[in-house]
C-alpha cells in the first residue's frame, strides 16, 4: 500500500471535500494595470497576464519584470503562496491559466490578473487547477472579437478537490517527482537538438562555402521581390472569423519548411485592409520578436501567405530556388543575427537595410537544386535522429496529465474515484 492510499484510509476514509475558489479564498482581487512602457530593468518584482501564458509553468521562484511601484495607480500585491490567474487571453482552452507564487518578494500583479490569498498548499492548488476538470471550469469566460475574458465571480465559481494538508503535500511531492523526471528528459533532448543543429550548420556553410570559388557572391536585395505585412484590426471579426488564408507571425516560425500557419484572415482582410499575397514559394523570415535573443528564424512556405509586421518576406526571382535560399539563410543564420542586430529598443529586431546586404553565394541554378538535394538530405537524416527522444518526452507528458487528473480526482464524501492510485518514482 502506498503512502498516499494509507493517508486517504486514515484522513478521508468518506471521501474529499469539494469546494469552490471562493470558499478557499482567504481574499480574492484584480491587479491593477502595468503596461509595457512601465516595466523597468530594476524595481519592484511584478507579473503581467501574458506572462503567466508564456513564461511561468505551475509554479514560479522569480518575477522576469519589475517596475517602479510609485507609478502604479492603486498598486496591489501578491507573496509568497499566492495563486494568479490570467483572466485575458487569446482562446478558451487557455484562459485563466494559472500558477503558484513560491518566492520571498513581495510583488506587483497586472491588471489582468486575479490574486487568490488562501491556507492552503499552493502547489497542490496549482496542480489541481491544471486538470481537465479545472480547465473545462475555466473555459466559461467571454469572447469578446479575438480575446477570451474571465473574471473574479467566475474565477470564485471554480470548484476543485480539498483533500487535508497531508495528503496535499504527499501528491505535491508525488508529482513533482514525475515532473522532475520530465523535465530531465527535456535537457537532454534540447541538448540533442542543440548538437545535431550545430551540426547541420556546420557540414551546409562546408558545402556552401566549396562552391563560393565558383559562385558569385550577391547581395540578399538582388534575389528577388522582398515584402513586408502587417496585422489586420483585431476588431472586425469579419477579418478573421472563419479566415482561411494563412498569415504567418513570428510564433509559426519554428520549422524550416511551413506546412500552415495558427491564425487566418479572410477574403474581406485580404482586400479592406489591403493585405500582400504572396505566391507559393517565399522565404520568411522574422525581423523583430524576442526569439531573435539567440535565434534567426527563416523558413520556407510552400503555399499562398499572408504575414504580419514582424516578417519579411522573399518572392524569388526566376533562375533562383528558393529552397536555396532558405537552407542558405538558415545556414548563415548566427552570422546574419549578429551582423545586424539593432542596438537598443524594447524589443529585439533586426535592421533590415543590413540584411538586404548581406552576402551570399549564389551558383547556377542547376548547381543550387543540387546543393537542395544534398541539404534536404541532411536535415532529413538529423530530424530522424530527432525523432525517438520527443516521442518519448511526449508519452511521458501524456502519463503525466493522465496520472494528474486521476490522483486528483475524487467522489466527494463517497470514496476515490478510482480504486488504484500508481506511485510515480
């Protein structure tokens, strides 16, 4: 018998106690607004509701931004336990996403975000709000044009399991030990991908680099027609409700080859906010975006796009491949991002004067096709070795949230819901 099935013997031998968020809440409140000008190298500790999306997992130690407290209007805190929730977000299954507060500072929450004050233990709580019972609880908020809204009264509504503290602590412990283990997996594999990324560089600028002699250098703005995009208002549905000509921003850029992008405008954007069609065939690359910190993201798009303000984008002109293009660009990828990154600003970006001088070789087109065959290849070959690692990380994320929602699942006052509870080690 476990340690966990002999606490519930003992603790809860009826069942577990259910309640909602406000029967926990010692207080419950609304941040108050931070906006991006306001946020400062040094200062105060504080979180803005994109963050929870992107930066923060279960649970987190330290606040990435600060700001100064004086300039807040009717500033309001969170410590050490507390649980935050993102009440504004970009879709259903997401919203109110949640986290525990685990540090010693005393910090500054956004406006959008909802600060539960509470005596229990903050990672359970965290945990529980993660399960599919907690999400789909979560996904009553409001649409309003493309953003989801939650609120305080329906974040109070939200019921979870309150099992004794002792038994909180036992499946914290529980999965934090399988987390752990996952996590393992992930530095390894992000080492692989590392090594097998640094590889392929190295063997294409060799390949790239034997035909220089017998290729002419140009300059990036002499391979074709370079466009720009922009983002069509997020307040007219009809530009983007039901679209189905892809738009590409800087979060679909993590593969070399495109196969579809995650948003879509209509036929009415295309038009009324005179947005550029670009034929099948481009080369995409990102200008401005965080990820430029320690990558430059190009790919290849095999069909008809839009792109937004932070893409460039290359129509190749005829006698030029553009798979050769791309597999170039990636190539000389850290040498570009270097060469021309901007000094300064709030956020990272490339100036794109630079980039249409940067010099590549460019041999025949036959010669090109030759050197894509090679490439393709190549990367074909490094993605394989690729392969086994995710699908192991991915197996195990999947027993993971299914071992979650089942240790966190119980009848209330009537008995586990199942009869076996699995002990991660």
């Amino acid at each position: 018998m476990s340690r966990l099935e002999e606490l519930m013997k003992e603790l809860c031998p009826d069942g577990v106690e259910y309640k909602t968020i406000g029967e926990i809440a010692i207080d419950i409140f609304r941040g108050s607004g931070i906006t991006r000008d306001q946020i400062t190298e040094e200062g105060t500790p504080c979180v803005r509701y994109g963050e929870i999306y992107t930066t923060y997992g279960v649970w987190f130690e330290k606040c990435v931004s600060h700001t100064n407290a004086e300039k807040i209007n009717n500033a309001k805190y969170f410590e050490h336990g507390d649980i935050l929730f993102a009440i504004t977000g970009e879709s259903i299954e997401d919203i109110a996403k949640s986290c525990a507060y685990l540090g010693q500072e005393k910090c500054l929450a956004g406006g959008d975000i909802v600060v539960l004050k509470h005596k229990e233990n903050p990672k359970f709580l965290a945990y529980a709000l993660t399960t599919l019972n907690a999400r789909i609880q979560k996904s009553k908020g409001k649409v309003k044009s493309k953003v989801v809204h939650s609120s305080v009264p329906a974040i109070k509504e939200i019921k979870i399991p309150v099992p004794p503290l002792e038994i909180q602590n036992e499946i914290v412990r529980i999965l934090d030990n399988f987390i752990e283990h996952t996590e393992e997996l992930n530095t390894k594999l992000e080492m692989e991908r590392a090594a097998r990324k640094k590889q392929y560089q190295y063997y294409s600028q060799l390949l790239l680099n034997g035909f220089q002699k017998e290729s002419q250098m140009v300059p990036l703005s002499s391979l074709g027609k370079w466009q720009s995009g922009k983002t069509p208002s997020m307040q007219e549905q009809r530009f983007w409700q039901d679209g189905t000509i892809p738009w590409i921003s800087s979060k679909d850029m993590k593969f070399p080859v495109l196969t579809d992008t995650e948003d879509h405008i209509t036929e009415v954007a295309l038009t009324e906010a005179s947005m550029n069609l670009l034929p099948e065939g481009s080369v995409a690359i990102v200008t401005r975006s965080g990820i430029l910190k320690h990558t430059f993201p190009v790919a290849y798009v095999p069909f008809r796009t839009t792109i937004n303000q932070d893409i460039k984008a290359l129509s190749v002109a005829e006698g030029i491949s553009a798979e050769y293009v791309a597999f170039v660009l990636q190539a000389y990828g850290e040498d570009i991002r270097l060469k021309t990154k901007k000094q300064g600003g709030t956020v990272d970006s490339l100036d794109f004067q630079k980039i249409l001088n940067y010099q590549i070789p460019l041999p025949e087109y036959e010669v090109q096709l030759r050197i894509v065959n090679v490439l393709d290849n190549f990367e074909s070959i490094c993605n394989d070795l690729n392969i086994r690692l995710p699908a192991e990380i991915e197996a195990r994320k999947k027993q993971y949230e299914y071992y979650r929602d089942q240790i966190l699942t119980f009848n209330e006052y009537g008995g586990r819901f199942i009869d076996h509870i699995v002990e991660m080690k």
